[in-house]
C-alpha cells in the first residue's frame, strides 16, 4: 500500500476526520527543514522529475522507465536540498544510466566543486562530483504526506 492509498483511505474514514487539526499538522511539519515542497503537489514533483530527465536523457523508453523507478523520489536543483542520510539516485550528465545510488554521507565543499559521498548497498563509498549529475532524493513518509495534503487543499480551491 503506498502513501497515497493511506491519505485517500484516511479521508474516507469519518472516525478520523473529526481528530485531525490541518492547522496543527502543518504547524508540526513547519518545524522540519521542508521549504523545497512548499506549495508543490506530487503531481508537480513528478513534472519536475520529467522536465530534468527530458533534458538529460535522449531515449524516451528509457524516460518512462526512469520515471517508474523515481516515484517516491524529488529532484534535487539546489546543493542545500541534499539531505545526510537520505537515499539518492542519479543520472551522470552525457550518459544516460541511473545509478542505484547510495544513501548520502556527506556533502563536501572542494576546491574543484562540490562533491557528494555516500554509501551504497553493498557497503562502498562513492564520490561524485555534484555539478556533473542530475540528483534525485527519496521522499520521507513526512515529505510524501506533506505533499498529499498541498495536493488536498489545491484540489479543494480549484
């Protein structure tokens, strides 16, 4: 069951309804470093996750591929957006392969850029250069939700 089946099956469910204080629930979230999702919806994440792979990738096979594999993942355009801990994926600039990717170590500042460690599954550490790769960061459960209710309330003003 994904995110999406949680909030839709949360909605139905009368019981619920009347606990949750939406003011209170995006007060709590206002205390986590999110400001990159503000007001963006998943349909809007995933635009944006498009929009870079049509760009950087040629075959559009392997565009719609890509986008089934990052479906619970963001773009990243800003180096600050880069979260320690956090899995990423990404496609090197000229090469139109995705990386499995690792979970984010560090973020160095280095006299020639800036380069991103991490750690893959198999326990190994890569460095890559930041400005060389288009990024892509797994969403949170937090973040997903985040983004389920700005889908919400954009569905309820239009």
């Amino acid at each position: 069951m994904d995110i999406q089946e949680i909030f839709e099956q949360a909605k139905r469910d009368p019981s619920l309804l009347s606990n949750i204080n939406i003011d209170e629930l995006l007060e709590d979230t206002n205390d986590v470093k999110n400001d990159y999702l503000q007001d963006k919806t998943l349909g809007e994440i995933k635009q944006e996750i498009y929009d870079v792979l049509e760009e950087e990738v040629e075959d559009t096979r392997l565009i719609e591929k890509y986008m089934e594999r990052l479906s619970e993942y963001r773009y990243v355009d800003e180096v600050g957006e880069l979260h320690n801990g956090k899995h990423i994926r990404w496609v090197r600039r000229g090469n139109d392969k995705l990386t499995n990717g690792g979970i984010v170590v560090e973020v160095k500042f280095v006299d020639n850029g800036i380069n991103v460690l991490c750690k893959n599954a198999m326990h190994k550490f890569i460095q890559f250069k930041y400005d060389d790769c288009v990024i892509f960061q797994k969403l949170s459960i937090d973040e997903q939700l985040i983004l389920n209710v700005n889908q919400h309330v954009h569905a309820e003003n239009n």
